[in-house]
C-alpha cells in the first residue's frame, strides 16, 4: 500500500509569519481537493495521524529547548526564532499533530504495510537541535532518520528543497547516515550554510554531502548532478530506507528561491529511486517548502506518482514544462567544479564510489 498521512487540521497548520500563513497552510488544502478531483485514491490511502508522543521529540532535540517552546506556546506572543518562527497559541500541538504524520508513515514503513509514503506537513528541515528556525519548529527529516535507524534500517535522506538543509545537517552531522542536500546557495540566501566541504564529521565524515548551486541553474545541470553524484551515491550506500524531503521551491517561479527546475527534475530523480523501490523497504516523502501553492502541489504529486510507477499519462497530468529547463554555461562550469571536487573528495574517504 501506499499512503498520505492527512487530517482535516493539517489545512490549517503552518509555521510561517501570518503574511505566509494563507499560502502555507492551502497547500495541504490543495493537495488533498487534487487527491479527490482526479480520483488518485487509487495509488494512495489516506492514514489518519495523530499527535507525535512528546518523548519522541528528544529523540532529535534537546529537552531544554522542547520545553522552550511549550512555554511560548502558552504564551503565545513573539517568535521562536530570530524573527521568522512565530510562537503563536498552541503552536507545540499543532508541531506535534505535523510531526505524527511523518512517525505515522515511518511506522507503517518499518510494518511494511507502506511502500511509498508522504506527509503534506512535513520536511520541516531548518530545526536544529536546540533552535528553531525557517517556518521549522522541530525536525520531523531527522526524526524520520532517528526511527528509521532505531528500527535497524539503514536511512538515506535526500533533500531537494531550495534552501539547505542545515538543522538535518546540524542533527545528524556525526552520524554515518547519507545525507544528500541540493539547494540555491548565494550570498545573503537563507541559511547560507551547505556549501561542498561540510562533509560531516566523526563518525559521520564522509556522508553528509551539500551540492551548491548557483541561482539560475535549470534540469540540465539538475539532471547532471542526479546522474553524476546522486545515483552513484544511492548504489554505494544502499540504503534500506530513502527520506525524500521534496521542497517544490526549487521549482522555476517559486516566489522565494532563483532555482529554474521544473518538474522534469523532480520526476527524473523519483524515476532513479522507482528503479531501487524493489530493493529498500520505503521511501518516506516530506513535503518541505514550496511558496507557489498550485506548483508545489503539482511537484509533489509529479513525484509521488512516479515513485509508485503510475502510468505516463497519470503523471503527465502534473507536468510543469514540455521541455528541460536549460542552465546558462557559465553556471554549468561552476556546478560541475563543485561535482568534481565533491567526487574527489569522497573518494578520497570512501574508496572509489564513482
Ligand atoms: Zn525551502
């Protein structure tokens, strides 16, 4: 089977300052109207979370800043953050509704009830261990990592979102768990962290891997950058489990990253996973960022379909470009230096892997 962890509340959930609030939380929205209009009940069950058990929390953060915010969450003024992660009303119990859906599919992927399972409120990539921060109040990425190894599974987590994911990166640095990060990297652009030598570190060295791509990058470069660094890694590590944190504002036109990808990209990287989906026992897909509503929904159901196998024209329906986007040369250069010295880089600590 395969399943959306989603209920009624999940519509209006969002961890963004009010003038996101709107767009945010009408994701889930959408993405469910979408689910019922084009009759998709056929490749996924609906499963019914709830809320996550607080002693799961500690699993990735520290309890001083879990209680942290049940305080503010009582107090229900200011932000949790530096401005960005407002600390409204009840804003633990609305966490912990998100992050149940994630445990949710996680659960039912150690069960191997689900094969291919997503949560609409979930990805929530920039909390770090005793922060929040970029509209994430707790990290459900990591904590999908922290159940799936407890289980005895070996986890891959790719994160495809335009930011970086640096409270993932932050969580699970010293762990030797694959953690593949694409993301807009430029000077001033949040987080400003994910740049190609922060590899890890202890245990961990080695398999925490940031590409960094310049604004303006298109699939062409994407689709380079699958084939070259992505694949190989996957077929080296072989993962049992594979976290897809499937941000859609890599996508061309989202409001507030410069990535040009279009759902081309997306697809291509769920086909690559599709192809090892006898091999690992799930993939978990969280949905991460994504400011254009309509878009973001479209790149999710574009990867979720392709990851169960969906026949062409079923996925076809959520196509956002005829042609691949194409990468201006001067930025190509850039990205393939960057593939280069990450390939030397790795091999140097792994043996050959390329
Ligand atoms: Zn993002």
């Amino acid at each position: 089977m395969n399943a959306i962890a989603f209920r009624k509340e999940y519509e209006e959930i969002a961890f963004t300052p009010r003038q996101l609030y709107r767009v945010w939380a009408s994701r889930a929205r959408l993405f469910i109207e979408t689910y019922k209009s084009r009759a998709l009940d056929r490749w996924f069950k609906i499963l019914r979370p709830e809320a996550l058990d607080e002693e799961l929390l500690k699993l990735v953060h520290d309890e001083e800043y879990i209680e942290y915010v049940k305080e503010l969450s009582r107090k229900g003024e200011g932000y949790l953050d530096y401005g960005d992660t407002p600390a409204y009303h009840g804003v633990y119990e609305k966490a912990l509704l998100a992050l149940g859906g994630t445990r949710l599919i996680v659960e039912n992927i150690v069960s191997g009830k689900v094969k291919v399972g997503f949560n609409p409120q979930g990805g929530f990539h920039h909390a770090g261990i005793r922060r929040a921060a970029g509209f994430c109040v707790f990290n459900d990425v990591a904590l999908a990592a922290g159940l799936l190894s407890k289980s005895g599974l070996k986890v891959a987590i790719l994160d495809v979102d335009g930011h970086h994911g640096d409270g993932t990166q932050e969580i699970l640095y010293e762990r030797p768990i694959l953690k593949v990060s694409t993301h807009m990297y430029a000077p001033g652009f949040f987080p400003g962290t994910g740049y190609v030598d922060e590899l890890g570190s202890g245990r961990g060295y080695g398999y925490n891997v940031n590409i960094p791509l310049p604004p303006g990058v298109g699939d062409d470069t994407y689709i380079e950058v699958i084939e070259e660094l992505i694949v190989p890694l996957l077929l080296w590590y072989k993962p049992d489990a594979v976290i897809l944190q499937s941000g859609a504002d890599s996508h061309l036109g989202d409001p507030l990253v410069g990535l040009a990808l279009t759902t081309y990209s997306y697809k291509m990287l769920a086909l690559k996973i599709a192809s090892r989906i006898s091999s690992v026992k799930g993939v978990i897909v969280l949905a991460g960022g994504g400011y254009a509503p309509e878009i973001a929904v479209k790149v999710w159901w574009a990867v979720l379909l392709t990851l169960v196998r969906a026949p062409g024209k079923v996925v076809e329906q959520f196509s956002t470009a005829k042609k691949p986007t194409k990468t201006p040369e001067s930025l190509k250069k850039v990205v393939r230096d960057r593939i280069n010295r990450l390939k030397k880089e790795l091999v140097d600590i792994h043996g050959s892997i390329f």
